[in-house]
C-alpha cells in the first residue's frame, strides 16, 4: 500500500514519466504514458494498492481493518440523536 502527499506522489510518477538527459539512463527508459491515468486520480486524500495478487483477498484484508470514524464538528448525524434530560456524567465544558 502507498500512502503519502498527492504532490509528492504525483513528482513521483511525474519523475518515472519524464524522458531522463543522461545518454545512459535513455537507454533503460521506457516511455509510461498510462502513469498519467494514475495522477488523474489524485485527487483529495487518496491511497494506492498494487498486487500481483487476487484482489478478493486484499480486499478481505482491508474489510477486517475498518474502523468508524470520529465525528467531526459540523457533520450531520445519519439519525435522529435524542438524549433525554439529567444527568450525563460529562464535564460541562
């Protein structure tokens, strides 16, 4: 699994697409036009899995590895929250 900054990812693979100046890299490198369908999709807060495996079992991995997120301030409930009045055995602050 990759994580990082989509600016830093995108150099990355910006950095693998460009053609190299020195006569002996150019003869190792490839031209990889299908990487830019990749930095396309860089967007926002993204993660990249590659596998030379079944995807049914990474996705088995992920699935195991879920946790629910905390709330955040000014997100909307999915529900109706009701808390009836009395004590709740929270600070006031």
């Amino acid at each position: 699994m990759v994580m990082g900054k989509n600016t830093l990812l995108k150099k990355a693979i910006l950095d693998v697409m460009t053609e190299p100046t020195d006569a002996e890299a150019k003869k190792k490198w490839v031209a990889r036009p299908d990487l830019q369908k990749i930095m396309d999709n860089l967007v926002l807060n993204t993660g990249m899995i590659f596998t030379n495996g079944d995807l049914a079992d990474v996705k088995k991995i992920l699935d195991s590895q879920v946790r629910e997120a905390p709330a955040r301030i000014g997100s909307f409930a999915p529900a109706d929250v009701t808390i009836p009045a009395g004590p709740t055995g929270l600070d006031p602050k």
